[in-house]
C-alpha cells in the first residue's frame, strides 16, 4: 500500500504547486487590489488598462516598467494622484504586467 500512496500523494502535491503557479493575469487582477483603481477599458482612479497597454506599446522594457510600477508605486505618470505600492510578489507582477500589455483596444 506504501508503495502506491507515496508517489501519489507527490503527485497530487506536484499537481496542486503547478495550478497555483498557473494564475493568469485577469484571475490576479480581480483577487489583487488592482480592481479598485483600475478598470479594464475605463479610467477610473488610475487609467484605463486598454490606455496603459497603447502607451507601453512596442516598448522593449514595458513590463519591467509596469512591474516597478506595480511593485513600487509611481508618481506623475498619469496625473497627480500617486499608485500605492502593491502586495504582489515578483512573478505576479511580471503576470499582471504582461497582461495588462495584453488589453489592447
């Protein structure tokens, strides 16, 4: 019995680590506090997705300017009111990034 429990008891751990690091951008989006600032193609507090993926477009290092941002905070980029720094850890970041590069109009 030993035999057989073991490896599927890893298995399932293996299986259960692999969905939780499979998190896409929009499932971040609205478990993170992004959604209280940020609509997709709305401005709100804080600009409108579709406007942050235009204005990064075609740029080399858009997502790891989206994701200092994220991580950080920022200042001035898109009016007066400052973005907070968010609870987000690195691979998050670089997700919620790409994805907001992603919402085109």
């Amino acid at each position: 019995m030993k035999k057989f429990l073991l490896p599927l008891l890893a298995l399932g751990g293996t299986l259960i680590a692999s969905s939780a690091l499979a998190v896409d951008g929009e499932t971040l989006y609205k478990t993170k506090v992004c959604a209280a600032c940020h609509a997709i193609d709305t401005k709100m507090v804080g600009p409108a997705y579709t406007d942050v993926a235009e204005k990064y477009a075609g740029q080399d290092d858009a997502v790891a300017t989206l994701m200092d941002s994220i991580m950080n905070g920022s200042q001035g980029k898109w009016g007066p009111i400052p973005m907070s720094p968010n609870a987000v850890t690195e691979e998050e970041a670089k997700i919620l990034a790409e994805w907001i590069l992603q919402q085109k109009k």
